[in-house]
C-alpha cells in the first residue's frame, strides 16, 4: 500500500472556514477511495463520479483538499487549495508523504455542475415570498426561548421588541455572514467580487411586522474559496506584534524592519506589512525607553545623578526660552544642545596618542538633531570615545578644547563640512598651529573625488597621494594625476597640502540613533564601561605574557626590523640595496628622509640598520603611547555606577522640551536625504544578487537575460 494513498471525499455538503483546525469539511456521507499515485486527473474525476450514484454527480466543476500548515509549537490550520491539473494534484500527493506521520488520509472537497433542470426546481423552490409559507417552514420563538403556540398569526409587543434587540448578548450570525462584504453589493460593477465558475448567491428580506431579517434563499457556500490564508492577520496588530519583539528591540536598538517581519512569520506564520512592523518596532522603542518628550524631561536628573557620582564628569546645556503664546514660561526651557565626557574619557585621552577624530550622525527618532561624537586612539589603533554632544545645527567645539584636549600639539581630523571648518574659525587659534592642526580625513576626499569625477579607477591614486610621506613620492603621484586629466589635479590643489589626514575617518555606529536622547546617553555610558572593562582585561593579560610593545606596533616592528637586512650604512647614511636609494637618518632629532620615522614614532627600516651599525637600543626610539603599560592607562579609569534612581538628589532645575520646529511632520518612518556612497555601501552589503539569473555581481536591471525575461512577463 505504499504507492496508494487514501482519499476521502466529501460532497453535497459543507465548506466550515472558522474552525478550531481551520477549514473543515463536512457531509453526510463521505466517500472512501483508494487510489494509486499514478492516476491521472481526469481518471480522478471520472473514478469519483462513478462511486457516488447520484444524477447530479455528473461532471465535476472543482476539487478543493485540505492543505495542513505549520503555525507555531506544533499547531497545525488546514486551509483550501485547488486540485485543477497534473501539476497541483502531484503538489498534493507531495503535502501527503511529506506529512504522513500526522495525516492517514487525504481530505477532498467536490462540487459538481448543475444542470438546467436542476436550477429550475431550485427556483420554484425558493422564489416564494408567502408570510405563511414562511410560518409553516419555520417555528416561532419567544423571547424567553418558549415556543408560542397558535395558528401562525403573532401579535408582539413593541417595546419587547425593543428589548431584545438592546441586549448586551448579540444575535449569533451564521458562520458566512461573518465574511461578507455587503458593502460590495452596492457598488455598480463588482467584478472582483464575482467568479465565473461560482454560483453561490444569498436572499435576504426584511419583514417589518415581525421585526426580523429573513434569509429566503442560500445554496451553499462559495466555490471561489480563497486557497490560501489571509497574510496579514487583523488581529496581530502593531500592539501585539510590540509586545512580542520587546525583548530583541531591548537586545538591539538597531533591530531592522525587515528582521521584525521575518520574527513574525516564524512565530505565526503570517506576513506582516512592512508598516505594520515599523509601527510595533516604534510602539516597542516606546515601551522599553521611553518617550520622546518624557526624555528630554529626564535628560537633566540622569545628569545630575551622574554628576553627583562622578563629580568630574564635564555636561553643558544650552537652552533656549519656552514661550506659550507671547509669554515666557520661566520653569520650562527648550534644549538647543548638550555637551558631555565621563571622566574615564577624560582621563583616558592623557595617554592617547594626539589625535582627535570628530564625525556625526543624524538622529532619527521624532524630533530631527545630530550626535557628534569626538574620538581618539590609543597605542594599539584601538577608537576610544572621548566626548559626545547632540546639537540641532552648528556645531560648537569650546567645551571639547576646554575640558578633554587640553593639550597643544594635536591633531584634528574631519571632513570638509563648512559647520565644522566654522568652528575651528570662531576658536581663536585653539585648533590652529601650533596649537592644533586641522586635517582631512583621506577617505572623505576620495568619496568626494568619485563622486565628482566618477572615475573609480582613479581613486586608489588619490588615496596613495594623501599617505604618501616625502614630497618626491608626492610630486611622482601627483604627475601620474595630472597626466590623466588637469580637471583632477586643479580640484586637488583647492585642499591644502598640509591638510591631508593619514588616517582614515571612523564612522559612528548608528544603531542608537532613533532612540530617545535619554537613551542614547545612557547607551553611550553603558557601552563604554563595557569597551573599557574588556579592554582593561585585554592589556593586562598581554602585560601578564611578558609583551612590552602593542600587538599592531610589535608586528610593524618585526617587519621593518627583517626589512633592515638589505641595507648597507655608512655612519647614519644608509643605502637600500639592489635599489641604492640613499636616506639620511637623525636618531636625535628622531626623522628619517623616508617619513616614517616621525609619523609613527617607532624605528623604520632605515633606523634599525643604524641601531644594528653601532648596536644601540632600537626599543628607546619607540613612542610611550604603544607600550602597554601606556595602554593599560588608557582604560584604568573605571566607570562608577548610578546605583537606584531612588537615591538620586532631587532635581529642582527647569523642565526641558524639544524644539517643536525640529519636530518631524511627516508620517512613518523619515526618508533618508543625504546620498549613500561607497563608505555606506561598498563595506557592508553582501554582493549584488540578480533575481532573475541568481548570479552574483550584478543586479537584475543589467542581466543579459533581461530581454528574455520581460518577454515571458509581458505574455
């Protein structure tokens, strides 16, 4: 019996939509068939009329069966499909042997056509409108559930009537009446609400002396059954779906939409609309977090617990008067911009090596602003977060020079936005030589080349420009780019030379930003005592194996250490070999004519053949900031708790709002406005997938079978 299966055939009866399992059939006696799964569809239709003896079997119209699908734990809904060719019914022989263990028969449904004399009796049957061909076919109840003896005629009361039809418990409709669109019904032309092949029709009338509908004519259910269940469930709404994604938005505050969605069909097995989801995932951040305006309000008090448990924590507000209407609101303040660095940063920036990286991202959450975040780096190349400030427009760097680099000798690194070139103007020298030095970050300059020339196979010569370090490399490079077009050269020469940054820019991880102010510092402070725990431990189990040097810098030293070999010197004029490039070398001064001597502070190439020359000691060349007692320093400040909120001081400042002209007017999400390039793409999207040909590397809209495909779609 492997190669049969058994089917059971329902007929003449009942297709129930809502059940416990889902669609149900039901009949008065269903048949039982034994078939091989080599029979043909039309040997199927004919087998079954030929078992069920009955004039009005004769030519089977549609075959339904019962489709079980998975929804969650274990549950199985069965729901219709159609049996209408070799294909579906091999589809579900599939359904059976895939879902033996649980099904020991397949379920059938089968309507039949009907023939001329049968649709004339059914209309003599049902085309009487008589009140007492109603009465005699149909029992009269009364409103306590007694039936009312008499001959037919029934006199009611007005005012029971009115009674009954107030009752909180409603009158039960019918199982089909719960889908019906009698909206539908009024429309002129409906055609998306007809099938050909569908003779389902109902007859309803209202008798006004019985004040009660009557259903005169219904001649079973639909035959244009939907073959699948409903995808987006009215009863999983963006509350639910809010609560059920809690825990994963707690987890991830950067949680995607498209994640939320393919949660939803995992856990229910239904396919929510993608604003259905944005909405839970917003109606989710607000549960967890907190409101927009309720965050601004507890921005000042998590300051000022923070400020009292650390005394050495730096904050700056900058507020703007509240007015309601052409009065002043003195105890509500609006909040134009807020500046702060724990004191760990602080404290940690002291052995960092003088660099300062300044990049911001775009908030957004209900209400439009920026995050700037100030970073620098230790010994080991490793970010170190030094400063943050949410500002609405200009960006302000006093607080930054004032209380964190106080230093003179640093470098700043940004790109070329006019706010921040602005505020280095208004800082009266303090990020001006020989104070400071302003640089470009290489990376923006080349995302600005490509974007203004769109010669990709020209950016790599850009980028080698800015790192190079001796002006004959310089001049060599820049020669190769003018000979490729002067156009490249003379945007070239709009950027100072001194300003190019050896560096590249680090761009800020966005997954807080369209959380709520409150919030987002909050992340900044829990997610840096984590970074500088796990960095602490880090170095001290390096110092703990005996490493003196960081990991970056002690793998640099090796190679230029092996690379020294080569070289033939003559006191401190060392020559390359088999190149014969000579480079002179000042171990005082601490320069070397190859430039990398005095940009990285530790020993090239050149100055390890000299320490081998006159055996000195190469490790005193090397900067403090890489050893890793300089390392450890960077992150031995540790981060107190606030303990709870119940022990905080009582906060007796002003109340903060947002600014209401920074709110954002438009519904659902905010568009993004600014243009992705190969920063935002290149790096993090997995290649290009065609979803016509399946290959890599290329999207659909440049597919050579394009052609072929529109063809088939257009026929």
């Amino acid at each position: 019996m492997s190669d049969r299966v058994l089917l059971k055939v329902y007929y003449f009866g009942q297709i129930l939509l809502q059940t416990s399992e889902g669609v149900t059939f039901v009949c008065e006696n269903p048949l039982d068939l034994v078939i091989p799964f080599s029979i043909s569809f039309e040997e199927l239709k004919g087998v079954i009329c030929e078992k069920i003896h009955s004039e009005r079997a004769r030519r089977i119209s549609c075959i339904l069966y019962r489709n079980p699908i998975q929804v969650f734990d274990g549950f199985v809904q069965f729901q219709t499909k159609y049996v209408t060719d070799e294909a579906s019914m091999q589809d579900m022989f599939s359904m059976y042997i895939e879902n033996r263990s649980q099904l020991s028969f397949i379920e059938l449904y089968v309507e039949f056509e009907q023939s001329e004399a049968d649709r004339n009796i059914l209309r003599e049957d049902y085309n009487s409108d008589s009140e007492e061909e109603f009465e005699s076919n149909y029992e009269v109840v009364s409103p306590d559930g007694d039936e009312v003896q008499g001959d037919g005629a029934m006199a009611l009361d007005v005012s029971d009537v009115a009674t009954a039809l107030a009752n909180d418990v409603p009158f039960e409709e019918p199982s089909f009446m719960r889908v019906l669109d009698l909206e539908a019904m009024h429309v002129p032309e409906f055609s998306d609400y007809t099938n050909a092949g569908c003779d389902w029709l109902i007859r309803v009338s209202m008798i006004s002396r019985k004040y009660c509908w009557v259903i005169r004519r219904y001649n079973g259910s639909h035959t244009c059954t939907r073959a699948t269940i409903f995808q987006d469930h009215s009863k999983l709404d963006s509350t639910m779906i809010a609560e059920a994604i809690k825990l994963l938005v707690e987890a991830d505050p950067a949680l995607k939409v498209k994640s939320v969605i393919a949660e939803e069909q995992s856990k229910f097995n239904y396919t929510v609309s993608y604003r259905k989801a944005w909405l839970a995932k917003q109606k989710a951040v607000e549960k967890i977090f907190g409101g927009w305006e309720a965050s601004y309000e507890a921005l000042p008090i998590w300051f000022e617990a923070m400020c009292h448990k650390e005394p050495s924590t730096v904050v700056h507000f900058e507020t703007m008067p509240a007015y309601q209407g052409d009065d002043l609101v003195t105890d509500i303040q609006v909040l134009h911009c807020v500046f702060w660095s724990y004191y760990p940063c602080i404290r940690a920036f002291r052995h960092c090596k003088p660099v300062v990286q300044v990049d911001g991202t775009h908030l957004y959450g209900k209400y439009k602003g920026c995050l700037l975040v100030a970073v620098s780096q230790d010994g080991n190349n490793n970010i170190v977060p030094i400063a943050f400030a949410i500002v609405e427009g200009e960006i302000s760097d006093a607080n930054l020079r004032q209380h964190v680099v106080t230093r003179d000798g640093v470098g700043l690194i940004s790109n070329r936005h006019e706010s921040i070139n602005a505020a280095v103007e208004r800082s009266n020298g303090a990020w001006s030589p020989p104070r400071a030095f302003h640089m470009f970050c290489i990376r923006h300059i080349e995302s600005n080349f490509l974007r203004k020339f769109k010669a990709p196979y020209l950016q790599k010569l850009v980028v080698n420009i800015g790192y190079l370090r001796t002006m004959r490399e310089y001049e060599v490079r820049y020669q190769r780019l003018r000979e490729r077009g002067e156009a490249y050269t003379d945007w070239l020469n709009l950027i100072p030379r001194e300003q190019y940054a050896l560096a590249f820019m680090v761009d800020i991880d966005g997954g807080a930003r369209n959380l709520p102010v409150t919030t987002i510092v909050k992340a900044t402070f829990y997610r840096l005592n984590e970074l500088f725990t796990r960095k602490r431990a880090e170095a001290e189990a390096r110092i703990n194996t005996g490493h003196v040097f960081s990991d970056v810098v002690t793998s640099k030293l090796h190679a230029n250490q092996l690379a020294s070999g080569n070289i033939q010197n003559e006191v401190f004029q060392v020559r390359e070999m088999p190149s014969g490039l000579e480079f002179a070398v000042d171990l005082r001064g601490l320069r070397c004519d190859c430039g990398e001597f005095q940009v990285d502070r530790i020993p090239c190439r050149h100055v390890f053949a000299c320490c081998a020359n006159q055996r000195l000691d190469w490790q005193v060349y090397v900067h403090d900031v890489y050893k890793m007692d300089q390392v450890r320093r960077v992150y031995r400040a540790r981060f107190r708790p606030l303990g709870n909120p119940t022990t905080w001081p009582a906060y007796n400042g002003p109340r903060f709002i947002p600014n209401p002209f920074l709110r954002r007017i438009g519904k659902g999400r905010p568009k993004m406005t600014r243009f992705l390039n190969e920063m935002d793409t290149r790096m993090l999207r997995r290649p290009r997938r065609c979803t016509i040909c399946g290959a890599e590397g290329h999207s659909c809209g440049r597919c050579r079978q394009q052609g072929g495909a529109n063809a088939n779609r257009d026929h």
